[in-house]
C-alpha cells in the first residue's frame, strides 16, 4: 500500500491503483457447519486482474477466512491495489499454529481474549492454546463443581468466566477459524484446592498439587473433563502435567505411606501411575486428544499416556526427536517463549534479536524425515506472570507474528531482511487496526500520527 | 449382463485357448479372486482376449492401455500389451458384484478405454528399517495390483540392517542383518521379482550410498571411515567401489536385462549425506586435500564413481533430490531425480533444465507421516508448478512406506487406504480428479474391495493413517472423528 505524504489523512487512490469493488468467493467443499479440526483444508486463490475483478476461491470457509485477512493485506483501507494482475495460491505449512494465553496469572477478561483472538486471525495463527488455570487461580467455571471458581477465582465473580463466557470465546474463535484448546494443568500447577481441597495433598509441604493416591481425583477429573468436553468441542485437551515438585510427595506421611504400600518408588514413579490413572480412568468417553507439556526430563512419558496424544517441547527443542522417538507426536514451543525478554548473549536491540532469533527456528532441525511426520506445528507461548491485558500487545503480538510465518510459509521463506521489511508493514497494519503491536525499527506509520 | 465362475475366456477372434503362462494364469488369479463365493447359478457369458504383443518388455515405455467392452452377454478385452490385460481384469473384477445369491455386471452395455496418465506409479517399501518377509513383500504386490500400480521401489539395505546375502560379499548380510532369518538370498529375489513380473510390477531396487550405510561396516570395516564412525563410505579407498562393484554384479548380473533384478532402472539413494566422519578421518582428510577438493566435491565423486558402476552394468539411475541439488546441470543427463524434500521444488528446477523426475514430496506422500490425510495424497498433483512443456519429464510418482515405525505387522494397513488416493492421482485423468470429495464414495468402496481381498487397509475415514475403527459400522458408512 503506497503511504501517502503526511498532509492527507487516507492515502488517495493513485492513478494506475485498481479498485475492488466486489469479489465473488466460491467454496468447493462448504457446508452449514464447517468442522474446524487439524484436518480442515485452510487453502485458498486469490485472483485479481488487470480491471479488479477478484475472485477468492477455498475448499473450506475457513480458507475463504484466510482469503480475506490475505485480501486485507493487500487492499487495505482503501480496497485498491496497485500491482494488478494478483494471483495467489496459499495453504499452510504446519496445521497447528498457536498462541498460549495464561489466564491464570493475570485475568485476561472476555472483550480482551476476543482482541487476542483477533491479532491471532491477521497473522493466520490458529490454534488458542488457552492455559485456564494454574497455582494463583482457577477462573473459570463448573456448574458441576462451581466451588472450583467460587473460591479459585482472583475474584469472583468478576475476575472468572462463566460457563457462558467459555462459550461465546469458542464461538468467536470458530467465527475466525481458530480452534481454542483449553488446558487445566495437573496434577501440579493447580488451585484445585481452594475450592474442593480433598483432592490435593492435604499434608505435606504442597498445598495444591492433586493427590495421585487418591481414587476419588479420577472420578473427580473424568466429571469436569466430561462437563468441559462440549464447552470446549475441539479435539485436543491439554492437561500439562509440568514442573511437579516431588517434594509434595515426599514430605506427606500419607503419600509416602501409600507409596511404600504400593512399591512406587519415588515421585517420578508415582507421576508415571497419576498418568496410566488419567489414562485408564479419566480420558475414556471423553473422545478427546491429550496434550501435554515435554519437558527435558521427558515426564510425562508416553508410553503412560494414550496412544496418539502430543507432547508440547517446551525447554530444548532437542528433546522433540526423543518424544517422538518414544511415540508421542510434537509441538514445538521452547525457542517461542513470548515472555523471554532478554535474548540470548549481549545486544542493545533487543526486540530485533528476539524477532530474528524466534523467525531463524527451523521445527525439522534434528528431525529424520520419517520424523517430521510427527511434528503438528508449533506455538508461542505468552507466559502471564509479568504481563497483563495492559501490556499484552506489545509484548506478545510482534514476536507472535514472526512465529506465525514460521509456521504458515515454506521452509526456504527465511530471509531476515526480506521478513523484516513485511514484518514492519504488517506491524504498521496491526496498528492502525488498534493492535498496540511492538515497534521493531524506525520507520513512519500512519497510526502514529492518528 | 450375469455372470458366473463359468465364465470361458478365450484368446482372438477364433476364440481358442488362452496361452499358457501368465496370460492364462492372470485370468486364474482373477476369477479366484471375483469368484469367491460358490453360486449354483450358471451362465454362457464368455470373454474374448486380444493382445498384440503379450509378452511385451514391462519398462518405463511400455504401453500398459486397454478397451474393455461388456455387451448383453459377451466381454471383450483388447489390449497392445499384456499390462494393459491385466489391468482390463483388475477393472471387470471392479465392475462385478455378488447380490447375496449371483454375480453380474451392471450399467451393461459398457464399453472402458483406459491408460495411466504416468507411467512410473509405485510405493517404497523399506526392508532395512525392519526387515519384510517375502510372503509380506508377496501380499504387497498383490495389493499394488488392485490399485493399478506397476513398481515397487524396494530400498533393500540402510544404516539399521542389510538383509540381502550377496555372494561376493556374504559379510555384508552376515552380519549386517538383523538376525539370520531376517535374510533374502539371490533365490527369494528372483522369486519375488518373477512374482511382480507376472502381475506387471517392476521391482525397481535400491541401493542407498554413501550415506544410509552404516550396516556395511560389520561385514567390511574397510569401506567405513572408522570403527566408530561407520559413515559415509569411505570414498577415498578402491575397496569402496570393488565392494560396491561386486555388490551390484550380483544384483544386476553386469549386463541390461540380467541378474536377479532385471529392472533397467536402479536407484542409487544418495540422500541425506552426514560428512562429518568424512572430515573426522585423517586419512580421508588427507586424501581430500590431495585432491584439492572439500567434503561435498567428495560426495560428489562418490556419487559419480557409483553412477559409473551401474551405468556399465546396463542401468539407469535414480537418485534423490540432493544429487540435483549438488550436481545442478552437471548431473548426468540420463540421471532421474527423485524428489522427495518437504516443500520442495526440485520437480519444477529439474524438468525445467530437461532431466526426468519421480515425485514423493515428504509432506504430502510419505505413508509413514499418518497425519497426512488421503484428501491431502489425493489432491497432491506432481507437476505442480512446472510448464506445460516439460510435463512430460515428471515420468510419475511413489507413495513411501519408510520402515522405522511399521512392520510386518502393520505394514498393509499403513500403505492402505491412503496409498489408493496416490493411485489415482497417478493414473487418471487430471481435470477428472482434482477434487478428494469428489472421490470419496469411490475411495470408500475400493478400501473395502482391498480388505474384501484380505489386504488390511485401514478404515477409510480415519483421521491419521493406521489407526482402529471409532465404533461399530458397516465397511462403507464410518464414524470420522
């Protein structure tokens, strides 16, 4: 889009731009209620010729989605080009492109997870990776075990969601052609127990984690999970399964106890038999695909967890050929932590090391090909302890970008300098939509003078 | 038109026996297999066959076209070759169905003329990774029948084991296989390569060098770098290529046309080369600087030397993709690149400088990735991106079911149904087939005329490849989740 000189507010349409007035979109493949899965065919054409006829062509609605947010890029406010004839022809690389927003932390109320949604949509990310709860809060909420919120919540009722709340986010993801995947973290990383406090640890140094001794934390998980099952109708159920302090186990006499009673020999063990538990008793009937978090450690292991769930490699992007190996497929989060501010080794630009360095990530490095195979995609992940709706923009969105062109464009698009350029325009663009995206050079913007 | 196990077939106008051998037993085969259930019923339907050449050459130019015609009470087929026979029988047990009490041919009358759109239409199957047995390997080229395929691209050896017993070097199966009865002997390939010829099916073999070999090393620690770094071969000592000279003798016979695989074509691998035991050698380093070349003018004279090899053996080569990618036009003209990187455009830059190509991109045809959906295998087109004028040099393309992660066990259900969706795209028509939904009613019958057949194809609308059906239901109408 030619940016025009400073004295007029809309750049006019120059003489040789085209116009488009209308755009006529077929879909091969529609129907009433087009299913959104990791299988859906985001494709799409756009063609433009010399006199602005346009046609946007897709298998999917979805991909008519995406038509449109490509149409948008090119026409901007002005609905004209200026480089006609246009013929594209774009589908993405990897199915899983994701944002982990963590409501636990700080809440992220409802209008802003909708505006998250919406920086998700301009840059074709698809998968809202939403991580509910956690130690500080348990926001959203159960008519089955309404306690969860009630006495979960930061503040209730006003800092949690309503069962209605979860709906209407779904809805206006699957309005954009994102999914949005829910994760409840156990059997640590939890408040579980400030509202139902019989299924934690309740001696012992630990006050939250799920006591994995206990028959009755099963039942309790397949009930909410089954209640959860329809609010959130995508696929995939994350339930992470990270960072659990073994400690918990070792310094409660009862744990210890049971363990001793039932040959499990330390706390990896019993972590081991938590998730053959989840497996066994929690997961049946509920038709869902289980994410987990992969740590180094590689706990979760695999072979504990049903056949087909994903491992979300989170610390060395090195561990995704061993939690393939071990039968589990991958999304690759470690190198796209949005929280991480400070890029490695010394720089005084640091947005422009961290765009770059997050851009350079190749998901394949160290992968077979019969590897590859395995890989969904990957995620940024915006970790919440130091950042809230009031900064959330200009932390996560500008990094969440060169991410997300990982992820949707071919492995050989990774020119720096050629990225950089589209990346400031398509800043500049989040910008005048009201994105508060984080600036990464000098340039001019007309947002910066409206 | 009814039909029955009565059926007479009969060769040319006058109507006499059919000959003896494989024109007669590939009409055995197929009334076995229409004809399963035993009917009382009988009928005078009786089918004439016509070839001109049946004992044609099976290679890349072969003429493998047919015309069907079913009238009210007769069947004819006539074809130029006995490939294009065979698939005229593949078709008509297609078009018959058993009500529950008789067999019969619908729609009559009906007359098919039908040709593949590619002549090279084949799947990979990796016998190193776990080794196959043969009545498995058998059982797979039946299956490729079915679906009208003509090659299967047998990646013999690799780092894991080397399972073929040659007789001037036996170390190498010795001790590379995985076990002694994870061995072929020169007899089981012959067998087997007869097994595919008889049913149209080239055996195209290959032998992946200098990378992918680190089972050489036990039986002929001199063709490695060194004990603990067992790859690429070493390419700077003769003992390399005698060994791979003497290995490919007895795969080739030294002439076109002889030895065990009598295929014109023999592909060479030449993928995914790792030379940092190359310049980890002192020795291989000094012979290197000798030469005044680095690790990749290294590579690049291994591959040539080994090209050599086959090409006076008699053979043709494939290679993969990374041969272009080093050699560019310098790569022997006659040289077919085997393009298979994710994402890759090596199709477009390789047909656009006049060398042939075999298509298997990785994100798309690899029937080990069971994410792939067949909709995605299906709606995958190998000439993607390359002018019209040099279409014609993308000679086809093989679906590739690599072996780390299948076995024996559940190599059919993981090549099938989704191998079926490549079938197509390689055989038909391509403004007839552009759409998966258009396809997917077909797709669902032929996965149950394959597990009719006793070929374990998975379920058809299984979201990842190989996996167990959700929930009760017929073999047609399944729940997709």
């Amino acid at each position: 889009m030619k940016l025009a000189l400073a004295t007029l507010l809309l750049p006019a349409i120059a003489a040789h731009d085209v116009e488009i007035v209308e755009c006529k979109v077929s879909v091969s493949n529609g129907s009433d209620n087009p299913s959104l899965s990791y299988t859906t065919d985001e494709s799409y054409s756009i063609n433009i010729d010399e006199d602005g006829k346009c046609q946007i062509k897709a298998t999917t609605e979805f991909g008519v989605v995406h038509a449109l947010e490509s149409l948008s890029h090119l026409a901007g406010e002005t609905c004209s080009i200026s480089n006609a004839p246009v013929s594209i022809t774009d589908s993405p690389r990897f199915a899983y492109r994701g944002l982990m927003i963590d409501s636990a932390r700080h809440f992220l109320p409802v209008h802003f997870i909708e505006h998250i949604i919406d920086t998700m949509a301009a840059s074709k990310l698809n998968v809202l990776h939403w991580h509910i709860s956690d130690t500080e809060s348990f926001p959203s909420s159960s008519d089955l075990f309404p306690e969860l919120a009630e006495k979960g919540a930061y503040s209730y009722p006003d800092a949690s969601y309503s069962v209605q709340d979860l709906k209407g986010i779904v809805k206006y993801a699957y309005d954009r052609g994102i999914r949005v995947m829910p994760e409840w973290d156990v059997p640590g990383h939890g408040s579980w127990g400030k509202g139902k406090p019989e299924v934690t640890i309740l001696d012992g140094a630990c006050s939250n984690t799920l006591d994995p001794t206990n028959p009755e934390v099963y039942t309790f998980l397949h009930s909410f999970l089954t209640e959860m099952k329809d609010i959130f109708p995508d696929a995939n159920l994350f339930l992470g399964g990270d960072e659990v302090d073994t400690n918990c186990f070792d310094s409660s006499p009862t744990v210890s106890k049971w363990m001793s009673d039932n040959n499990i020999e330390d706390g990896v063990a019993l972590q081991s038999y938590f998730w053959q538990q989840v497996t066994a008793q929690v997961m049946p009937g509920l038709n869902k695909t289980l994410g987990v978090w992969m740590a180094d450690d590689g706990i979760p292991y695999p072979e504990d967890l049903p056949a087909g769930s994903f491992g979300n490699v989170w610390q060395s992007q090195s561990m995704m050929p061993t939690v393939i190996d071990r039968g589990a497929d991958v999304v690759l989060s470690g190198p796209w932590y949005l929280d991480q501010q400070k890029p490695g080794g010394f720089s005084s630009y640091a947005i422009q090391d961290l765009w770059q360095g997050m851009y350079k990530i190749e998901p394949y490095d160290g992968l077979t090909s019969s590897q590859q195979g395995s890989v969904l995609g990957g995620s940024a992940c915006m970790w919440a302890e130091g950042v809230n709706a009031l900064d959330f923009d200009a932390i996560a969105v500008t990094k969440a970008a060169a991410v997300a062109e990982r992820l949707w464009s071919d492995a050989s698009v990774k020119d720096v300098d050629d990225a950089q350029a589209r990346l400031m325009e398509h800043v500049c663009r989040l910008n005048m939509r009201g994105i508060a995206a984080e600036a990464i050079a000098q340039n001019f913007c007309l947002a910066d003078v409206l | 038109m009814p039909i029955g196990p009565d059926v007479k077939a009969c060769w040319g106008p006058d109507c006499i026996n059919l000959p003896v051998g494989d024109i007669q037993d590939a009409w055995d085969r197929t009334t076995s297999l229409i004809f399963e259930h035993s009917v009382s019923s009988s009928s005078s339907t009786s089918l004439t066959v016509t070839i001109d050449d049946p004992s044609a050459s099976l290679n890349l130019s072969a003429d493998e076209s047919y015309i069907l015609t079913v009238s009210s009470s007769a069947i004819s087929i006539s074809s130029p070759t006995q490939l294009g026979y065979y698939h005229a029988l593949q078709t008509l047990s297609q078009l018959i169905i058993f009500d529950g009490t008789s067999y019969s041919i619908p729609n009559t009358p009906l007359t098919i003329s039908d040709s593949p759109r590619f002549s090279h239409r084949g799947i990979l199957v990796d016998s190193a990774r776990h080794y196959e047995p043969i009545p498995t390997l058998r059982r797979v080229i039946d299956s490729l029948t079915y679906a009208k395929l003509n090659v299967l691209h047998w990646h013999l050896v690799d780092t894991q084991s080397f399972p073929f017993v040659s007789p001037t070097y036996p170390d190498l199966g010795r001790m590379g296989s995985f076990s002694e009865q994870e061995r072929y002997t020169e007899g089981d390939v012959t067998d087997l390569v007869e097994y595919a010829r008889k049913r149209g099916v080239r055996v195209m073999v290959e032998i992946d060098t200098p990378g992918h070999a680190g089972s050489w090393c036990s039986g002929y620690p001199e063709v490695c770098p060194s004990a603990s770094c067992t790859q690429p071969l070493d390419p700077s000592t003769n003992a390399t290529f005698d060994l791979i000279s003497g290995l490919f003798k007895d795969l080739t016979g030294g002439e076109r046309g002889k030895g065990i695989f009598k295929d014109d074509v023999m592909h060479l691998g030449g993928d995914e080369v790792d030379t940092s035991c190359w310049s980890e050698s002192e020795e291989i380093a000094e012979w290197m600087e000798g030469r005044g070349i680095d690790v990749e003018g290294a590579y690049g004279y291994f591959i040539g030397r080994v090209q050599e090899i086959a090409h006076t053996m008699g053979r043709e080569v494939v290679g993969w993709e990374e041969i272009w990618n080093h050699f560019k036009t310098d790569l022997d003209p006659t040289t077919i690149v085997h393009v298979w990187l994710p994402g890759s455009e090596v199709g477009k830059e390789a047909t656009q400088a006049g060398y042939r190509v075999i298509w298997s991109r990785s994100d798309v045809w690899y029937l080990d990735w069971l994410k792939t959906t067949w909709e995605k295998m299906y709606e995958a087109e190998p000439t993607e991106g390359i002018a019209e004028g040099d279409q014609h040099l993308v000679l086809g393309g093989e679906g590739c079911m690599w072996g780390e992660t299948v076995d024996t066990s559940d190599i059919l259900q993981t090549i099938w149904p989704r191998g079926a969706a490549i079938a197509e795209r390689l055989w038909s028509d391509k403004e007839k087939t552009k759409e998966a939904k258009d396809a997917e009613g077909r797709y669902k019958e032929f996965r149950c005329l394959l597990t009719g057949r006793g070929i374990e194809a998975a379920p058809s609308m299984n979201r990842i490849g190989r996996d167990a059906p959700k929930g009760p239901g017929g073999c047609l109408e399944q729940r997709r989740e």
